[in-house]
C-alpha cells in the first residue's frame, strides 16, 4: 500500500496553485488574457488601481510561472504584448468553477467577468 503524504504548504497542490494565482492582481490580470493579448497600456486603463510597477511585478511573476508568455515586436517605437500560454489557459476551468461558486453564494445576477465567457480553446 503507498503511503500517504500530509497535506502541508510544502507539497499541498491546491496551495500550489494559491501560490501561483493568489497574489494581488493576479486573477485580474489572468481574466483580461482570457480575452486576447494585451499590451502594458491596455491592462491600466483595465484595472484600475493598479500601478505600472505592480503590473510588471505581477506579469513578470506569472511569466516565470509559465502561466503568460511576452512577445517583443521590433517595431518603432518596440512594444511588447502579452498572452496566456496553455499552461495559463489550464486555470480558465478553475476560474470558471470560482465564478460559478461565488455567483450563487452572493445571490446576484451575472455579473460581466471575462472568465465565463471566454472561450474554452
């Protein structure tokens, strides 16, 4: 019979992802990418409250999660943009499930969130 590990912070797979997502920002930055690329420009006029550095700080962080990946265009002036990559479309379904959960313990109406209506691809 295989042994059964504890379930801590240290090998917890729900925590895992909460480390992953659960940052300020992140799940609003992960919504907006259900809806396309976006440029840095694109995500501030967004979300409001968020500051240029938190956003790069953010980006930055689900870049090396391997959740977005950024795309430089050599153009002039350069402008970069970024998107999910599979990995980051693997949360949808998750988000999705969060959504769902809190739309009916809130006892509202829809609301207009990117996660339900982006497409499944």
């Amino acid at each position: 019979m295989a042994k059964i590990s504890p379930c801590n912070d240290t090998n917890c797979p729900i925590q895992f992802i909460l480390d992953l997502i659960g940052s300020k920002w992140a799940i609003p930055i992960l919504q907006e990418l259900f809806n396309g690329s976006r440029r840095t420009h694109q995500f501030l006029d967004c979300l409001p409250g968020i500051s240029s550095k938190t956003l790069m700080i953010r980006l930055r962080e689900l870049e090396a999660y391997g959740l977005v990946e950024r795309k430089i265009y050599a153009e002039i002036p350069p402008h970069v943009e970024y998107s999910l990559t599979p990995k980051g479309r693997e949360i949808q379904p998750v988000l999705v499930a969060l959504y769902t959960l809190g739309q009916q313990w809130m006892r509202q109406e829809k609301c207009i969130c990117p996660v339900p209506q982006a497409s499944a691809s």
